[in-house]
C-alpha cells in the first residue's frame, strides 16, 4: 500500500499535519522493529482467538474451553521456548 503510486500521489496532495501523518505512518510502516512486533502480538493473540471461535456457541462449551485453554497454554509455551 506504501510504495503504491496512489499513495504517493495522495501524499503529494496532503498539506500540514496531514502531511505529516502520512510520512510518520510510511515510516512506521518500513521499519523492521514494527513488522517484529507485529509477529510477536500475532503469535501471543492467535492461540486465544482459537479458543474463543472454539467457545462461540450457545451449546455447553466448558468442555472446549478446559481443551482451548489448555491448548493455549502449550502454544504460548512453544512460542517462548522459540524465543
């Protein structure tokens, strides 16, 4: 999206703060240091987003939430034993 020239172009029409928005967000955007913590927010939200579609029914769910959270529990392990 960045390196668009729609966005190029769009920046060349903004003017003051907006101006200044845009190149701050193009340079978060780049860096190296956003894209790790991304993959770092992704790797702790992703187990917990399995367990809450897996208890996202009017049925009995404490039997998937006892396995989801278990399950969580060994996924958020493994990610920091990776680290």
């Amino acid at each position: 999206m960045i390196v668009a020239k729609e966005w190029t172009e769009n920046l060349l029409r903004l003017h003051g703060r907006d101006k200044e928005i845009a190149k701050e967000t193009s340079s978060i955007i780049h860096d190296d240091e956003y894209w790790t913590d991304v993959t770092i927010v992704s790797s702790v939200f992703d187990p917990l987003v399995k367990v809450f579609r897996m208890v996202d029914s009017d049925d009995k769910v404490m039997g998937f939430f006892v396995r989801g959270y278990g399950s969580c529990n060994e996924e958020y392990k493994e990610t920091l034993e990776r680290r």
